[in-house]
C-alpha cells in the first residue's frame, strides 16, 4: 500500500506582508503518517488548511486521489474523504459535544433535528475510540484535553481517508496520546493516509513513516524516518545547530518569596501549600487534571479560593479578582491561550499593552505610544516573535506565535511570582529555548518563577525543584537532582486511596 494519494507541487501562498508557502512540494501515500515539520510559523498549517479547503491558494499543483483538484471550498474537501484536526480548536463551545460533531452534516427527520440519532452515533463513535465522554455535554464546559478528543472524532466520524492532524497532542494527557496512537495504527492499517503535525519530535518514534521538513515557507528535505536522526531533522527545521535543548544556568538559591499556605478552592485544589524561593524555578507535575492548573488560577485570582493564605515577600496578599494578584506582583500566562490568554481581535501591540497600561499611561490616562511601541517591539524581538509588524492581529500569527505574545505581555512588567501553565505547548524547539532562557532570566532577577508542565524531559531538564501533584494534592517534592521519570509518575498516581493503603 503505498499509493500516492495526495501531490502538492510549487504551491504559492502569501498572506499581506508574509510569503506563507514558496514553492512547495508535499505528497502522502496511504497507509503512511507522514510528519510535517518546521518550526514555528514555518508554514505547515497554512500548507494543510489548503489542503482541506479551507484557503485558497496562490499558484500550484494539487492532486487528491490522482484528480487535479481547482480550489476546494471545506465540504467539498470533506466530501473526497480528506478531514482536518485543527491546531487552534475550533467547537461552538455552547453546543454539545454530539451537536459539534455533526456540525454542517445533521441529522433530521421530517425536517427538524434528530438530536437523539446523533447522540447514539456519536456515542458509539467515542465508545469505538474507546474515549469516555458524555456526547450531551456541552462542549465549553470540557477541558482542553477532552475538548481535543471531541475534535479528533469529528474527523474520524467522516471517514476521511486522509487525515490531518495539526497538533493533535498538544493537550491530551499521556493516555489519550497513546489512544491516539493507537487510533492511528488502526487507520494506518486500513490504508489512511496522515499527515501529523507537531511540536513534540519525542513522540514521532511511536508512529511516523515519513517526515517532511519546512523552514520560512519552503520545502526543505523529505525523507524516511528510519533513514535520519533526531539532531538532523532538528537542523534541518531549524537551519543551524541548537547546542542545548534545556540550558540550565545556576543561582544560588535565595529566600522565600512566595509563600502558599492550606490553599483550598474547588474540588482540584484541596490543602495546597507551598514556597518558592529566589533564584530557583519550580516544576508542578502531574497528569492532566491534577489540579495543577486550578491551583495557578486560584492564586491569580480567576477562580474563588474556599480558604488559604498567600504571603509574598512575608506579607499576607489578599487576592479576590486578577487585578489585585497583577498589582501584588503575581501573574500568570495560562493554558487555554485563546479563552484566556490572549484577545484574538486585537493586535500584538494592544494585547501586550493592555495588561500594562498602569505602566504605559501618563498622569492623564493616555497612552504613550513610543513607550509602547518600545515595549513591544523589545518583547516581539526578544522572544522572536514571527510577524512582519507590531500592528498584525494576534489571530494571523502561527499557533506558536501566539504563544509567545501570552508569555510577551508579563515580560514587560516587574512581577514578583511568575505563573506558567504549560508555556511551550505548541512551541518549536527553537523558541522552546528562548522561553528557556527567558524563565531563567528571571530566575537570575530573584523573581519567583513557577511552571505547569506535562511534558516529563522538560519539568526535569528546566526546574530546579519538583513538585507533583495528584488529584488536587501535592503528593512530594525532590530536586531536580533527585528527580526520575519512576519517582514523578509514582508521585503522580497515588491517588487518595492508594495513600491510604499505603499507610495501612
Ligand atoms: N490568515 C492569515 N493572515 C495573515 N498571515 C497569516 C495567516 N495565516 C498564517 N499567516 C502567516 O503565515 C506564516 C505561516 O503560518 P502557519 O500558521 O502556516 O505556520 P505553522 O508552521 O503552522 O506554525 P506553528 O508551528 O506555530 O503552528 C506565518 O508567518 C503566519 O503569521
Ligand atoms: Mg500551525
């Protein structure tokens, strides 16, 4: 089985100010997982959502199934069997999860929706992929890892027969992705084709066939996976060498900034309690749903606490909205980047700005601009923010682009504590190491720096002192010296009854 089933050849595509693709080429065999990679803003979701109906492109050849294809409008995408997974998810969050399911194709009989029909096939959909989930929940009340698995079974729910999966895993938990691959396996035998996109090269080894590089919109090597190494697919995305994927720079590590005290809010954060130190950067593991995320928000202020303390700087900070965590000092660049990270309607510039306008404003109220300008274009450059202007939307910018300006806007002030939820997701190993550096650089200022990851080689290659968390407890702590693959997923999966037995 390794007919071609998708051939791209010198496809154009430039969106004002930016050459997106220039003179690709791309082609998909069924039966194969073909990986596209390249680092951010390279040009590989623009590639696929061509592909799939979604943009038009400039110039260039595209055959589907040996046809010649014109500019394909989604549906007529969908109708030659080609489904896409997209980077950014894209579900009516007040519809349920069976509703964004059949989005464009409902079911009805005599005229009015069938709403049962479709929740019995969507329930043996997940039930086939083995993904436990209500298909009458409402899809906005879900977390991001289930919100994804719902986006992965309306691709499949199409039986499509090329499969585009643009950053499927960037927030599952370890066992979803390995449902996923299983998923995969099962396609791939069936004579799919997949064209997987992705940040995380850790997990090509499980599933890819063949890879194919971009950089700055152009093709740059195609290739058996088998035939290359990890070090050259990176040097090829990233056109030089990377010396250290996890720099570590030393500081001695000082006194207690923050302080977090029998901190209790919701059912995910029961009896937390915790210190960082200046000069260190601490880790919370974890799987998904353990709190760990819940735990940042309480202390920024977005969720109510039940009770608990804060100190900062041996001071008691009573923090009740956003706004008094930011004036204390204490921020937070959350997961869900485009729910609460960022304003997708506005441009770089205002999405920086508007979190410091306390710093950026005269006696009057107005903004200075220069001083804003300053201030954005240092952050755009020092984080090496793709984008031709300050002035571009935030919603133009490639998905981990658009990462970089949540980091981007907490940069700009003096905060006392830095809260991370999951900083890289989405984020080429280049700019994976300039978030590195960046967090460093704070480390290096005394200020107090804390980061949610679920990505194992990065919590023990980056943080100085883990602490693991399971089911809305912190279940240990070590130092990075300490620290083993085994002892953070044991910590991680002791749950309150196998602490109970344990103790026995
Ligand atoms: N709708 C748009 N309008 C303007 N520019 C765009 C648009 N979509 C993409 N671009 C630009 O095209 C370039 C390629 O973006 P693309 O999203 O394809 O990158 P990517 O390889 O998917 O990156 P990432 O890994 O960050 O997702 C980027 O410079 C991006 O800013
Ligand atoms: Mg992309």
């Amino acid at each position: 089985m390794d007919d071609l089933i998708v051939s791209m050849e010198h496809v154009y595509k430039s969106f004002p100010g930016v050459k997106a693709l220039d003179d690709v080429h791309f082609e998909l065999r069924s039966g194969e997982v073909m990986a596209l990679l390249g680092e951010n803003g390279a040009g590989k979701s623009t590639l696929v959502k061509i592909l799939s109906g979604v943009y038009a492109r400039d110039s260039g050849h595209m055959e589907i199934f040996g046809r010649e294809q014109g500019d394909l409008t989604p549906k007529q995408a969908q109708e030659l069997g080609v489904a896409i997974i997209h980077q950014e998810l894209n579900m009516c969050r007040h519809l349920s999860v069976a509703e964004n399911m059949f989005l464009g194709r409902e079911k009805t009989r005599l005229g009015t929706l069938s709403n049962r029909e479709m929740e019995a096939e969507a329930s043996t959909i997940l039930r086939d992929l083995k993904i436990d989930l209500d298909p009458r929940k409402v899809v906005g009340e879900l977390p991001v890892s289930k919100q994804q698995m719902v986006e992965i079974a309306k691709a499949l729910s199409t039986n499509a027969r090329v499969l585009i999966m643009d950053e499927p895993t960037s927030s599952l938990t370890s066992r979803e992705i390995e449902d996923l691959f299983r998923i995969i396996r099962e396609l791939k035998n069936k004579g799919c084709g997949i064209v997987y996109i992705s940040h995380r090269l850790e997990e090509l080894q499980y599933i890819v066939d063949r890879v194919t590089i971009m950089r700055d919109g152009q093709f740059i090597a195609s290739m058996n996976y088998q035939d290359t190494t990890m070090d050259e697919i990176i040097s090829l995305m990233v056109g030089r060498e990377i010396r250290e994927q996890f720099p570590r720079v030393s500081c001695k590590k000082g006194k207690s900034v923050f302080e977090v005290k029998h901190l209790n809010a919701g059912h995910l954060v029961r009896d937390v309690g915790f210190q960082l130190h200046e000069g260190e950067i601490v880790g919370f593991a974890g799987l998904m749903g353990a709190g760990r995320t819940e735990t940042t928000r309480a202390i920024f202020g977005v969720d109510p606490k039940t009770s608990g303390e804060i100190n900062l700087d041996g001071r008691t900070v009573k923090i009740h909205k956003v706004a008094d965590a930011i004036r204390a000092g204490i921020v937070l660049a959350p997961e869900d980047r485009k729910k609460d990270g960022l304003c997708t309607k506005l441009s770089i510039r205002h999405n920086i700005a508007l979190p410091n306008l306390d710093t950026l404003c005269d006696k009057a109220g107005i903004v200075r601009r220069a001083r804003e300008t300053r201030m954005c274009e240092h952050a755009v450059n020092s984080l090496m923010i793709k984008t031709p202007s300050v002035d571009m939307d935030v919603a133009t910018l490639s998905g981990g682009n658009q990462q970089k300006v949540v980091v981007a806007k907490w940069l700009a002030r003096n905060s006392r504590v830095v809260m991370f939820d999951e900083p890289t997701r989405g984020i080429d190993v280049a700019a994976k190491v300039e978030i590195y550096h960046l967090m460093n650089k704070l480390k290096q200022q005394g200020i107090a720096v804390m980061f949610v990851s679920s990505e194992m080689s990065e919590i023990m290659g980056i943080a100085d002192r883990i602490i693991v968390m399971c089911d809305g407890r912190i279940t240990g702590e070590m130092t990075a010296a300490q620290a083993t693959q085994e002892k953070i997923l044991t910590l991680a999966t002791r749950f309150d009854k196998k602490v109970a037995t344990a103790n026995e």
